[in-house]
C-alpha cells in the first residue's frame, strides 16, 4: 500500500460520511469520474503520484482530515496479513 489509503478503507470512510460519490465529489471540489477513480484504486496505481493537495481533496470529500486518513492508512499497512 505504501502509505497511501487503499480502497477499502476509502469506501469505508465514504460510507461512515453518510454520502454519495456525487456528494464526496462536490465537497472535495473535484468531478465524479475523479472520485470514482480514487475510490476505485487510482491512488493505489501510482501512489508516487499522490500529492497533498490530492489527499486534502480526498479527506474534505469524505468529511476527514488528512491525519486521519494517513494513521488509519499506515495502520492499516502494518496489520498483520491473513494468510492463505
């Protein structure tokens, strides 16, 4: 994951928002195909390419802030994988 919050835990955060893509989209000031990305895996794609003002885009959209996204994130990478 490098650090950058996964899709999972975008959707969840989407979800505990109480909104729509359309909605998270309007609040983060960006176009719905550009939180529809983000929230499908984009950030994961190139997680190089993640800028802050990208996160702080993607943490007003789901009513977070970027610390929040980022602890949850890293802790998120650090958890221990099930495996198979």
């Amino acid at each position: 994951m490098h650090g950058v919050p996964d899709r999972v835990l975008l959707r969840h955060l989407l979800a505990e928002a109480g909104g729509s893509r359309r909605e998270a989209a309007r609040r983060a000031g960006v176009g719905r195909s550009t939180m529809y990305r983000w929230l499908e895996g984009g950030l994961l794609d190139e997680p190089h390419n993640v800028s802050v003002d990208m996160l702080e885009r993607i943490a007003k959209g789901l009513k977070t802030d970027v610390g929040q996204l980022m602890t949850v994130a890293e802790r998120e990478r650090r958890a221990p994988q099930p495996r198979s």
